[in-house]
C-alpha cells in the first residue's frame, strides 16, 4: 500500500505504474510462475536492498531503476519472513492485488474533495494503527498531521532562520526588516483560533486592552482583581461562552483568558518586543505564514538568496545563486 503511494508520486523510478510494470517484465523474463518470481526474485529485493537500504550498501541481483531509500523500518525484514524463510507467493495473487488498488486514487493531498474512493495518509495510517499489535504497551501510535505539522514547523523553520541569520545578520537587527515588518502587522501572525470573538465583543473595532470590549455585565464586573469579591464577582465565569465569542466547549473563564493572552501578544507585537525566531514558539504566533510574507514582500534580493540556499541545503540540494 505504502509502494502505490509513492509510485503514483514518481518516485519509483518515475513510473506511476511500477509495480505492475515490474510484474510484467520479470514474468517475460522467467515465464509465469516459474519459481515464484515476483515475490522472491523481485520484491523482497525492492523492498530489503533497494527502498531499505541506502545505495551505497546495496546487494541487488534484479535492475531496480532509480528508488529512494526510506529509513524507517518499514521495509526491514519481518519476523515472519525469517521464521518462514521460504515462503512463496505466486505471481497471479499480486496481479489481483495491483487490480483491486488501481480502483482507488492514491494521492498525498488531504485536501482534495472526497470521491469516496480516494487514499491518503490518514486513511492508511488509520490502518497501520489498527494493524499494531499491543499499541499501548509498545507505544505505537499514528500521528495525526496537525501535531506532525506543529512539530515540522516548530524546529525547521527557526533552524532556517537560525541558519540565514548567521550567513546574513544583517536582516535579523533589532531594528532590521525583518522584525519591522512584524511590528507593522497588527494581529496577522496572531492564530484566528486565538482571536475567536475578541472583534464580534468589541462590534467589529480594534480593541486595545479587554476592557474596552462590550462583556456581558456578569461577566465585566469580575475583570478588576483589585476590587473584594473577585470570586463572588466571577461566579458567572463558569457558565458557557456564547457560541459567537467561544471556541468548542469553552466557558467565560477560558474565553477571558485567551483574549487576555490575544492583548498581551498583540501589545508585544506593537512594541517591538519580539525580536527573535523562538519567540513565535514562545507567542504561539504564525511562524509559517511570516516566512512566507517575508519572502514574498522583501526588496532584499539577498535576503531571499540566503533563505533559498539555506533550505536547498537543509534538503540535500546544491545550487548555485
């Protein structure tokens, strides 16, 4: 399943239909079934010495073509396959496979609008947790892309920036363009899941502190921690949230505290306190969307030759700018 992911991408040797293609040649080449050729002469090859082997060390007897390989463990040998170092499968049971998967669409886009026969990663890591065997003793679970997508984000981008900003400091000053153009912003790199509400309280104006927002009076009165009472005063902070200021399930305590956290970032933002790469992990601010607007807006021709070298260099690609 894995392989028709990657061969619909190209990535084995640049034919969308390796697999069956290589079914075909090996069996004009040993006639069918004889001596159960796919499976043992081929595609224990691919998947052991070629995509589970870097290229310098591998052992092959049968043209692969051009392949990655794919570190992981995925294509390490199995138990089974060394307990049973002789199984053999024949040809006719891969053809009926490579039948049934050519009726789906297998693409990496989540995105793309459901036809009700589409594969993705999610689908097929649904079922690689579903398949491993005591999950909770192992440890083994799939994880899902939004905490994959925080983590790439969260260590590859201040790497970059890290990188660029030793080859070109010039751009990172305190008072360069880059952070300029943060303090410009406004609330754009500040997460609309953060912002939820804060402009509907305020009747679509810019809000400057939470107070200068139209809060329920219940809701108001527990604002000042100076005055007695605070606890009488916030009795009502444990009621829901109207769904028009709240994110799911959030009640008024948690609803205050995240406009609390939107002010006291956005006034950062403004002052020009936020001066470093780390600090959009610290803020939770929107690192990708930034890197994005400053390549796009910078007149710094090499700024964005720093930035561009970096990242080829970060996966694996010479270039010359």
């Amino acid at each position: 399943m894995f392989c028709y992911f990657i061969q619909k991408r190209g990535y084995l040797d640049n034919d969308l239909n390796y697999l069956q293609n290589k079914l075909k040649e090996v069996k004009q080449k040993e006639g069918k079934n004889v001596f159960y050729s796919f499976y043992r002469d081929f595609l224990l090859q691919l998947f052991h010495q070629g995509l589970g082997q870097p290229q310098k060390t591998r052992k092959l007897t049968v043209d692969l073509g051009n392949i990655p390989y794919l570190d992981g463990g995925l294509f390490d040998v199995h138990v089974l396959e060394r307990q049973f170092d002789e199984i053999k499968i024949r040809d006719d049971a891969f053809e009926r496979i490579f039948n049934f998967f050519d009726q789906w669409n297998w693409h990496l886009d989540t995105s793309v609008e459901a036809s009700g026969r589409d594969i993705n990663p999610d689908v097929i890591g649904y079922i690689f947790e579903k398949y491993i065997n005591d999950r909770a003793a192992m440890g083994a679970y799939y994880t899902r892309e939004d905490i994959t997508d925080y983590i790439g984000k969260n260590t590859i981008i201040p790497f970059l920036f890290d990188k660029v900003k030793r080859e070109y400091p010039k751009a990172f000053k305190s008072d360069g363009y880059l952070w300029t153009f943060l303090k410009e912003s406004g609330d754009t790199y500040i997460y609309d899941a953060v912002k939820k509400g804060v402009y509907k309280a305020s009747n679509g104006s810019s809000p400057k502190k939470i107070e200068d927002q139209n809060i329920p009076e219940n809701i108001a009165i527990g604002l000042d921690t100076q005055r007695p009472e605070l606890l009488d005063r916030r009795k009502a902070w444990n009621i829901k949230t109207p769904e028009e200021y709240a994110l799911p399930t959030e009640i008024w305590r948690e609803t205050i505290g995240r406009w609390k956290r939107y002010f006291e970032v956005k006034k950062k933002i403004a002052n020009g306190e936020v001066t470093g790469i780390n600090d959009f992990i610290t803020y939770n601010l929107n690192i990708r969307q930034f890197i994005q607007d400053i390549l796009e807006n910078t007149d710094d021709p090499d700024l964005i030759r720093h930035f561009y070298k970096a990242i080829h260099t970060i996966v694996g690609l010479e270039i010359n700018l």
